[in-house]
C-alpha cells in the first residue's frame, strides 16, 4: 500500500485537530441518538398507527410488528429537472428489493429541487443557494418522525445534494446511501452549444436558432452531460463512499440503472443495527472522507460552487475546513481529467474512459486519497476502483479500468494534464475569493486592467449591448453575496466575457457572487469575501482603478497606495430593496440576514458559534462582525 502524501497527512491533521470539539460534539449526538433505536420502539402505540396507516398489506404488517427495519425514502423528484425525473419509479423498485432482503421502505418525504437551468439569470436564481437550506431542512422534517433504521436519498442536482447531505447528516446515526439516477446521452458537443450562445450574443444567430441548439444539448432524461455542479455532487458521493461504486454516471432507464437502484436499498439494510454491520452516515462523513471529496474535485476540475457546498456539508457534521485547505491541496493533486469546460469531453466520455474507478485508483497509486476510510460498501476505499456489470442478468462488481479508455480525457497519476488541481485562493486588499483555472489558458491568467464597476449582471449586459466594453477591462461585480441577494449564479455573464476575449481584450471578472460550475475560459475570481454589503473591500473599487490578478501566485490587488486605499468609504446598494421582493424573495429574508461569510460555506446552519466561531475565521473575515 503507497504510503500517503504529506500534503495530504499535513491538511488532513490540520482538519482534525481545529475540528475536534465540534466534531467530538457531533459523534457525542450520534451515539446519543442510537441508543433510542430501533425507532419504532420509541413511538406510542398512537404514533405508531399514524405512522403505518398510510400503507397497504403486508409493509403493513412488518412495520406494525417492529421485527425488520424500514428505510425512509427521501427524493427530489420533480418534472422540471431532467436528472430527477427519472426518480418517479424509483420508490416502487426501492421497496420491491427491501422485501426481497427481509425489510421494508416508505415514502418519507420529498424535498424541493429547482433548475438552475431554468432559472440562471432570472429572479428565481436569488432562491437557488438558499434552497439548500431548504431541502437540509425537508430532509430533516422526512427523518423526523422516527420510523425509520435507515435512509436513501434520491438527488443528483446543484443544491440538492449538499442539501440532502446536511438535513441526512443531522440524523447522523442512521445508515445512509445516495442513490443517483445518472447522466442523459450525449447530445451536440457541450463546444459546439458554446458556440452558438456567443454566436447569439453578438447578434449573428436568432433565437430560434440558439433554442434548438440548447434543446439539442438538453434533449432528455438525466444529469445535463458537462462537469458542472451536478456531476461534481456525483463524483464526490462516490469517493466520500456514499454511493455503490460506479453507480454515478450510468444511464437512466437501463437495466444496470434498475439493478443498481434496488442494490443500494438491499444494501443500507445490510447496514443497519439489526444486520450487524451497523454503518451510519456519521461515521462514513468523518475527517478523511471530507479530504478525499477535495482531492477528487480538484483532480478532477470540479465546480467551484463545492467551496461552498463541501465547506457547509462538513460543518453540519462538526468538520471545519477552509478555502486555504483546498489551496494547499490544489498544490499537490495533480488534473487527471479534461472534461467540459476544462476540456471538450463529456461526463459520458469520462465514464467510458475509466472513470471514477480509474481517478480513485491513480490517486490512491499516488497517496493522494485516504484508502482506510467507511463507505456504504464496505471498510476501504478500495471498494471504488471497481465498477459494476450485469453478467448473467446478476449485478457484479469488476477491477475498474487500468489503462485510460481515453488520454485526452483521463490520465494516470504519471502523465497528469497539470501538475495541480488549478483551484487557487486569491487574496489581497479586495478579500478573499477562489478562482479556477484548469479551464483558463495560460497567457489569460494574469490580467492587469482597469476596473468597471457594476451593481447586477443586468448592468453588465446592458453595457455589452450599448457596445462599452470594447476594451481591456476588469468587470467588478458587487452586492452579489448572500446577505445581499442569495449570491445568484451569474452564468449569463460568460458568454459576453468570453466573446470579448475572442475579440482580443483582456478581460477578467471580480465579484461576491458566484459563477456556474459550468463557467470556464475567462478568469473569475468569485466568492469575494468579505462580501460588499458586509462592509467588504470589493465595496471600495471605482471605475477606471488599476486592478491586478494573478492567478498562478493567487494575487488580487488595486494600484493604489495605501492611504488612499484606507481613506475610501465602502460603496452602498442602490437598489437593494429589489432583491427582497418578487418571486417568493421575501420568503427568504430570514436566510438572507443569517447567511454565513462564503468562506465558511454561505449557510444559515453550522455547528459554531459566538466566539468559538469567531477563532476558527480568518482576519479577512472577521470585518464581518457576522
């Protein structure tokens, strides 16, 4: 066995020691919790009827009677995404196999799950973080009724898997296993739809013409093929052991999908108290695991947005990591994958070459991953350089790849695409942000411009059509944050930008808010935080300042001395009240006025406070008085 990295016992120690009493805390709930289960035990003879009437014959009767253990099903189905229409059927396969393994399930509850395809650069985008919250919280209120010894998770998306991660990992004690539904065939190159959104952008093509590229791109069931957020989640389910291996990127409706569907319900029963190979989610997400899901999205150039959803699903299971931990890391782990828009593969193309199994394979060859951690399919991480089969109608496990089926989308630990992870953190007078790199040319990673202040990607836009951005420029786009209006991606902003670069402009992006995981070629540091409307610097920059990136020595600076940089007061919103109303906005107000700094995952939840929390954040951080 390769003995680990240093970098990677370095981090990993760091991790553990600044989480211990927050994880000791969380581990102390776990144990708590168990002690009160099997949970049907607990209930009146009252509460249990209420909780069994719902049902029909004999899931009836074994649920009445306390003998085998019933798993609560929680899904994300809905028609408005692709990737989760597929979970309809799911709840009727998922309790044919628990009969078929001496248990039984039952439809706990669903959560919300919006389309940030649908709703990317419209109102209803300033709800999308803070749906996370959302779903922790259904997740939770699914779990609640304490009928259950074990839980599987439908959800592939953006926040619905972080979401679904933070309400399960509140019930700590419970076995649990995630169960995807997998990527749809590949459509028109993820390139080649590019294209024609710039092609728009600059008035060259109609809609119609840009409609039916995007609906040949997004033309059925499953995840959206690029390595945006959602395929980012499903990496990381599996190398956090949280899925069946190889389970991530197999199509819907086919027979391995179904198999691997009622595996995973067979499976969280093997797993439960009364089976004797007692696994829960706790004890799975611990210190090691949080670390391998940051080396796998920075092998793999994963989304951004996990340096805020990873940060905020560690924390809900007492795990404390940071922005300077995924840096440290991105210095060692080298980019084993090329796939779009770090590459023009996509995830389908991914999977066939090798995969998942592949990347953990070459990763613990190099001691990049922890091999002796918990997962849902056994100790040993192990378990994830295989992949399944159907031999003979029977689901198998097989030795994943050894070579890569494909060298422009996959590579060994020897003969990486980069040496890191192309995730920097940035820092200077504006704050701290991260950018990624791994899709950013060489020759466009340091940009020394002249800023142009905007308050909404509308005012961006708005200069793009008038023709004002014809020019060497450093876009500053501010009060995009959580407390100010729920940190909205602004993926309608990498068309424009990128247009402008063809052109032959250097061109940057700055800003508080986020970028999509789908964002690419142009350099964006996002995430800025302190965040403008908690008094951050970013509030300071004027139009026409001389700003500095420099994405390989993670600088972000303004040419100004230092006593007039001190003496400018920060800018305030001039249109804040827009963005608390409308399109269920004021329903979120609470989430808006608790959200936590970027840094420490955007949340309203966590498991510090006062002035615990306060030793754990970096001076940069601390202006918040958050």
């Amino acid at each position: 066995m390769v003995s680990p990295h240093s970098q990677l016992i370095k981090v990993t120690e760091r991790v553990i020691e600044r989480s211990k009493p927050t994880r000791d805390a969380y581990l102390a709930h776990i144990d708590r919790a168990q002690g009160r289960f099997p949970a049907r035990g607990a209930l009146s003879c009252a509460n249990l009827a209420h909780g069994f009437a719902g049902l029909e014959g004999n899931d009836k009767l074994v649920i009445k009677q306390i003998r085998e253990p019933n798993i609560g099903i929680v899904s994300s189905y809905n028609e408005m995404l692709s990737a989760h229409a597929p979970y309809k059927t799911y709840p009727d396969i998922i309790k044919q196999a628990a009969r078929e393994n001496g248990g039984v399930a039952q439809f706990a509850g669903g959560v919300p799950a919006m389309c940030d395809g649908v709703t990317q650069g419209n109102a209803g985008m300033e709800l999308s973080l803070f749906s996370r919250e959302t779903i922790a919280m259904s997740t939770a209120i699914a779990l609640t009724h304490n009928m259950f010894d074990a839980a599987l998770c439908l959800g592939i998306c953006d926040k619905i898997v972080p979401g679904l991660m933070i309400g399960a990992l509140q019930f700590g004690h419970l076995p649990t296993i995630f169960v995807p539904a997998g990527p749809m065939t590949s459509g028109i190159t993820n390139d080649d739809k590019a294209k024609v959104r710039q092609r728009f952008a600059t008035g060259e093509c109609g809609r119609n013409e840009l409609l039916e590229s995007e609906a040949a791109a997004y033309h059925g069931h499953g995840t959206c093929t690029f390595y945006g957020t959602a395929n980012s989640n499903q990496m990381l389910m599996e190398v956090m052991g949280m899925h069946l291996p190889g389970s991530a990127f197999v199509h819907p409706h086919t027979p391995l999908r179904d198999a691997l569907t009622a595996q995973a319900a067979r499976r969280v029963l093997d797993l439960t108290v009364e089976r004797g190979n007692y696994t829960p989610i706790g004890h799975v997400v611990d210190e090691k695991a949080v670390v391998n899901g940051i080396v796998a999205l920075l092998a793999t150039g994963g989304s951004t947005n996990h340096t805020l959803h990873l940060v905020a699903i560690a924390r809900a299971a007492g795990i404390i990591i940071d922005w300077n931990d995924f840096d440290e890391l991105s210095a060692s782990v080298p980019l084993l994958a090329k796939v779009y828009p770090n590459g023009k593969a996509d995830v389908n193309h991914f999977h066939a070459a090798g995969g998942v199994a592949f990347l953990v394979r070459n990763l613990l060859e190099g001691g990049l991953l922890h091999e002796d951690v918990k997962t849902v399919a056994g100790p040993g991480l192990k378990h994830y350089t295989q992949e399944p089969k159907l031999i003979d109608g029977k689901l198998t496990w097989v030795d994943g790849a050894a070579e890569s089926g494909d060298r422009a989308v996959l590579r060994s630990i020897e003969e990486p695409f980069q040496p890191d992870g192309g995730l920097r953190l940035m820092q200077g007078r504006l704050g701290r942000g991260v950018i990624k790199i791994s899709a950013v040319a060489k020759e466009h990673r340091k940009v020394r411009a002249p800023a142009i202040v905007f308050d909404s990607q509308e005012a961006v836009q708005e200069a793009f059509d008038n023709g004002e951005l014809k020019r060497d420029f450093i876009a500053v786009v501010r009060f995009q944050g959580a407390r100010a209006n729920g940190m909205p991606e602004l993926h309608r902003l990498t068309p424009l930008l990128g247009v402008l670069q063809d052109q032959g402009f250097h061109v940057a992006l700055v800003t508080d808010g986020r970028m999509s995981g789908a964002s690419g070629k142009v350099p964006a540091v996002i995430h800025l935080s302190p965040e403008a409307l908690l008094q951050g610097p970013l509030g300071k920059v004027q139009t026409g300042d001389m700003l500095v990136i420099d994405a390989e020595a993670g600088v972000l600076d303004v040419e100004l001395d230092d006593a007039a940089w001190d003496a400018r007061s920060v800018a305030q919103p001039l249109h804040q009240a827009d963005n608390e109303v409308g399109f269920g906005r004021e329903l979120f107000g609470v989430f808006r006025s608790a959200a936590a700094p970027a840094e420490l995952g955007a949340s309203v939840f966590g498991p510090l406070t006062g002035e615990t929390e306060a030793a754990h954040r970096h001076p940069a951080l601390q202006k918040e008085g958050v």
